[in-house]
C-alpha cells in the first residue's frame, strides 16, 4: 500500500506566503486602509456638495395665425367661408389676409403683467453683396407703414394676448409697384413682410421682469396668389437658478465596496498574521525536497512509465540517485526508460548491470493504510493477506519479464549473476547436492 501524498497546494501556498509575506501583509493592509477611507467618506461622512437648482422659470409663446374670408363668388368656395392656415390664398377672391398676432406666458407667480404688440409693414428692396469686401447685404429702398399697436394688461400665466390687423394683398402689391414705378428701377429684390414688437412686463415670480422679442411674417405676392410664410410658434424661457449645498451621495458600487474591501483586507492581515504564528511557514528541507521532486515529476512526466517490475530485476546491484532529475538524465543518456513500479512507489533505470533507483521523499505524517508511513513493504509478503490471483507462488507479481523489460526500455531479460534460471521444485523438496546454494547465503 503506497502512503497518502502530502497536500501540494497547501505546501506551494505556504512557499509563496514565506517568501512574499510582507507584500502580502502590505497588500492586505492597504486595502484595509482604502476600504476604510471608503467606509469613512461614504457613509460616515460624505461631505457636500453644490448644487444649481431652478428655483424659478418664465416661458414666452408669440405666434401669427393669419387667415382669409372669401368675398368674391367663384365657383369653389361659397361666399363668406373662411380660409385659413395656409401657406397659399386667391387674390382675386379672398385679398384681405387677416392677422392676429397671439402672446402667451407661463409662470409660477405674475401679476401686474401687460403685454404689448406693435406691428410694422415693411416693403423693402435689397440686393446681396455691396458692401466693403462685396459681403452683407444692401437696402436700395424700404418703405415702413404701421399696422397695429396695442397694450394688453391684466395678462395671467396661460392667458393669451392678442393683436389684430388686416393686409390687401392687391394694395401691398399695388404700393410695392408704385414705389419701383418711382424710381425707375429695381435694382434688387423686391420683399415684403411683417414685423412685430412683443414686449412682456410685470411683476413674474417675485421679481420685476421685462421681455422683449420680434416675430416676422412674409407675404411674397406671385398676381393671382400669394403666400404668407410664418416662423410658427416663437418660445423663449428663461430661468431663475439658486446654488444650494446638498449632501453629497455615491453610487451601489463604492458604497458596498467599501466594506468589501475593508473586511476583506482585515481578513487577509489577520490570517496572515494567525497562520505565521500557529503554523509555521517556513517549509522544512524535507518538504521543498519534496516540491522540488514534484516539479521534476511534471516536467519528465513523457519519460516514465508506470511499468510494476518483477522481483528478479531487484536482485541486481541497486544504486541510488539524489533526485528524480538525475535519474531521468542517466535514462537518456544510457538509452533505456524511467519506470514507476506502483509496488514501492519508486523510479527505476535498469541496465545489463544495475538497477538504477530513486525513491520520492517521504514526509513525516504521511501514512499507510491507518499507521504512520514507516517505509514501504512489497505487497503479498503479509501472512494473513489472502493469495492475489494475479502472483507467483513465491509472492512476486505475476508480470511477464519480457513485457517488463520492454517497456523498461531493454531489449531482453537477462538473467543476474549468480542465480540460477531454474524454478524450484514444484513439490517443494530440497535441492540435490551441486544444486545452487540460495544467493542470500542462508542454510
């Protein structure tokens, strides 16, 4: 029976905390010390931080809804009905575009609140270019003329104000040809559109607020049509932002790092400093042997052979080698292999001559069976042990030399000197005289 192999992770990991024991500890230590400080600002005291926050806000809407009543009969549209929103109207039957500028605001607290309109008609002819450098734009000619101008007051967040006029596209028209009728040319393009003063004053939020925004409407005649562009629903807001100073807070990940880390480094330093002083690190000459031949054993594993030898290869002259290194070099350069008989748990090299032997360390603990591993005994040889079905009478295992030896590594199995090659007597009778004397000189 082969004795218990030793724990080899438990004796690597006892090398490695020797050798690097104050990193370790130093590693350890340090995580401590940052889970703490994590601990510490995370949860014990955070600190502060400040904030921007919007105490207050005041939003402005300006938008033009224009539209046309159709007043002369045509066969489309009944007399009276009312075009509106759209990009394009007749001029023939629906010339007058009415025009309602609309003021809205929204807030938390107002009061004291007019809104005021003040809408322009500007026909204008301009050309691109003229400037210094030949950039910008050049005005040839403008002509304003005031639409409308009205002061709404009383105004409450979400009411609307309203402004109202009306243009003749036909008259709008008729003037823009006058006036280039005038002067005799056109040297650029003639436009027309609507320009509107927004103003919102009042007491908004608390605090006396003014605003101020210009809109723009364009009518582009085209004869029998014309078509109104709008910029749609105008907004502006504005707030009213305070700093205040809030507790600062941290995300799942460092708050329950923290005492990970911590627990974890107060565990590592305290194992480390348990197993220093309750078990000793440092490993004994007989237990880095041991690494040392299990090193060996995983880098020669191709060169050996798990071959059980017969007894007869024993009784060669045995020498032994120092590590299993050695043996395995001998193999190599002397052509034969490394066989680990599973009987002694030993390595074996065997020549013509020798039996070449290294025997793995045996540590103290190691046991056999449920004794203390003393030193290995070949199996068969117990006295109440029932026969093994697979062994020789005499107790040896039942393994054909030939195989035995091949796998060895050897061609054949010569016989050792000084032993007969003959078997004893079936029926167990002494030998004659001039028979072979046993070759351990025994009587």
């Amino acid at each position: 029976m082969s004795q218990t192999p030793p724990n080899e992770t438990r004796l690597r990991l006892r090398a490695v905390l020797n050798a690097q024991f104050t990193v370790v500890l130093a590693v350890c230590l340090v995580a401590a010390a940052v889970g703490g400080g994590l601990v510490y600002t995370t949860h014990v005291d955070p600190g502060t931080e400040t904030e921007t926050r919007t105490v207050s806000s005041f939003t402005v809407e300006t938008e033009y809804v224009h539209s046309a009543e159709v007043t002369e009969p045509n066969s489309v549209f009944d007399t009276g009905t009312v075009l509106d929103d759209r990009n394009t109207y007749f001029t023939r039957v629906s010339p007058v575009l009415d025009v309602d500028v609309q003021t809205s605001y929204a807030a938390d607290a107002a009061s004291d609140v007019e809104v005021s309109f003040e809408s322009v008609l500007v026909i204008r002819n301009v050309g691109e270019g003229g400037g210094e450098g030949g950039g910008g734009e050049t005005v040839y000619w403008d002509e304003r003329e005031a639409l409308t101008t009205e002061t709404v007051s009383g105004v409450e967040p979400g009411e609307t104000a309203t402004a109202s006029f009306a243009l003749n596209s036909s008259e709008v028209d008729a003037t823009a040809s006058e006036i280039e009728s005038d002067l005799g040319a056109s040297p650029g393009e003639t436009e027309t559109f609507v320009a509107t003063d927004v103003t919102v004053e009042g007491t908004i939020n608390g605090e006396q607020t003014s605003y101020a925004r210009t809109i723009e409407m364009t009518l582009d005649h085209g004869g029998d049509t014309y078509t109104v562009s709008e910029p749609g629903t105008q907004s502006d807001t504005t707030e009213r932002t305070e700093s205040v100073t809030v507790e600062r807070s941290y995300g799942p990940l460092r708050s329950a790092g923290g005492p990970l880390l911590l627990l974890a480094g107060l565990a590592g330093a305290g194992g480390l400093a348990y197993a220093r002083r309750e078990t000793d690190l440092a490993l004994t000459p007989a237990e880095r042997e041991y690494l040392s031949y299990r090193d060996d054993r995983a880098e020669f594993a191709e060169w050996i052979t798990a071959i059980r030898l017969p007894e007869s290869v024993h009784e060669r002259p045995e020498a032994e080698a120092s590590t299993l290194r050695d043996l395995v070099d001998f193999a190599i350069d002397n052509d034969t292999g490394v066989v680990e008989d599973p009987t002694t748990d030993a390595y074996h090299a065997v020549t013509d001559e020798f039996v070449y032997t290294y025997t793995p360390p045996a540590l103290v603990g190691e046991t056999v069976g449920d004794s203390e591993f003393e030193a290995t005994a070949p199996i068969g040889t117990g006295g109440d042990d029932a026969a093994d079905p697979d062994e020789t009478p005499d107790g040896s295992p039942a393994v054909d030399d030939e195989r035995a030896w091949v796998g060895a590594g050897m061609n054949s199995a010569p016989a050792p000197d000084g032993i007969d090659s003959e078997s004893p007597d079936s029926d167990g009778r002494e030998p004659e005289a001039g028979d072979s004397e046993p070759s351990d000189g025994t009587n």
